[in-house]
C-alpha cells in the first residue's frame, strides 16, 4: 500500500463511502504482518516509495508463495529475486499473473496498469556469462518505473564492442557495469562517461578470480571516480541503486 493508496482510503472514510471498521481492516495490516516465519513489511512502499523486495535463496517455495500472496493483497507490486522454478510454481499456484523471467531469476508482478517511465537506465555486461546478475538489474531498474537499456557482451576484451555504445551511454543518468574475470569494465566505462557507474563484479572467472574476489578488488580499486561498487553478483542492488539516481535527476 503506497501513499497514495492511503490518502484514497482516507479520502472514501471521510466521503462516506468507507465505514470506520472498513478502514480500521485496511489499516491493521499495516506497519506489517507477522507470517510466523516471516513478518512482511506492508510499509516499505510508504518509506522508501518502493514495496518490500523478497529475497528467494534460502527459503523454501511455499515461503515465498505465502510472502508474495500477502504482499500482493495489500499492494500492486512484486518482485522476488534469486527464484527457482518451484519458486515460480509455488507462486502461481496463489497469483496467477506472476511472471518467471528465468535468466534473472526473478518473479514480478504489476498491476498498476500504464505506468510513465521516468530517467534511463543502462545496463552493460561485460560477457554472456554475466547476463544473470545483469537482467537482474534490468528486471528491478524497470520495475521502478525506469527507461532501462541494455548493451550485453561488450567487455574490454573487444574494447571496440564498448566505444560502440558511448553515445548511447553517455544521454543515460546511471549504468550499472557488470563484469566478471578480471573486473575492469566500469573503470574503464567511468573514465568515458560522465554519469555515475554502479559495479557489479560477479562470480564468473576462473580460479584466480576467487568466486567473484577478483573483480570486486579490482572494482573498488578503481582508478576512475565516479565508480561505486556492490557486493558480488547483486544486480537487484545495482538496479535499485541505479534507478534512485535516474529518478533524482531524469533524462526523460
């Protein structure tokens, strides 16, 4: 439930058209509603303009089916990340418009209807291996109502593949970089473009890159400014990241 949805509560109640019992039912659940296993924050959207985002690893498929279902009846919003597709199953078995994206791994739900999308977005991977932590990034940038584009593959591997994008690139009010190996996409990105760059190093590499070690090192080491990193594989972090800044300063 976001402010919005609050102020027309508030609005029928004093209209008439909502008795008192009525909106003391739609206004229990808030600040948030105890599961038993988990206590789900009906709030969050009213804090921080975005509802609470379930985290799928770890829990098991019917936790997340029961999350999502409560979620769902006191808002307009979901976002499930790290899903599997028993997750997806789970879920659809109680919300029929979900949708599985299973390269991101994620489930989401907008029921909204149109939506103005506001700022830009860009999402550039280094390799097709790192496609998962990026369409992370594109699935969360997009559902917080932002322009996202993506320029996958275009690693400094085939440093031409990159300079290609610039002109592209540089018109966006935030890139998230992803990049596995050895890491050095977004420092190399930061030193063409004036907007900020979220890296995301990931797990991709051989062994010396350490699980994603490698290339996080290399990313906080960043000789470039305007360079801020994230922890290994969080393309939801970098996408939200990413869409707080487009949604301060909008290109479109």
């Amino acid at each position: 439930m976001d402010e919005a949805a609050i102020k027309d509560l508030l609005e029928r109640h004093s209209a008439g058209d909502l008795d008192t019992d009525a909106l003391v039912a739609q206004l229990v659940h808030m600040p948030y509603a105890d599961l038993g296993f988990a206590r789900v924050d009906h709030h969050r959207e009213v804090r921080t303009g975005f509802p609470e985002v379930v985290f799928g690893q770890g829990k098991t498929p019917e936790q997340v089916a029961g999350i999502a279902q409560e979620l769902l009846n006191h808002g307009d919003r979901l976002l499930v990340t790290r899903a599997t597709p028993d997750m997806q199953d789970a879920v659809m078995a109680l919300v029929s418009d979900a949708v599985f994206e299973p390269i991101s791994r994620t489930i989401s739900v907008d029921r909204r209807g149109e939506v103005k999308l506001t700022g830009r977005v860009s999402v550039v991977s280094a390799g097709t291996a790192d496609l998962p932590v990026a369409m992370e990034a594109v699935v969360t940038a997009r559902m917080m109502d932002r322009n996202v584009e993506s320029h996958f593959d275009v690693g400094v591997a085939g440093l031409h593949r990159l300079l290609d994008q610039l002109e592209v690139l540089r018109r966006a009010d935030a890139i998230v970089a992803v990049a596995g190996m050895d890491g050095v996409l977004p420092s190399v990105l930061a030193g063409l473009v004036s907007t900020p760059v979220i890296a995301v190093p990931t797990s991709v590499g051989y062994g010396a890159s350490f699980d994603g070690v490698g290339p996080l090192l290399t990313m906080l080491n960043a000789c470039s400014p305007g360079v801020a990193v994230v922890n290994i594989d969080n393309g939801f972090g970098a996408g939200y990241m990413a869409a707080a800044i487009a949604k301060k300063n909008p290109s479109s």
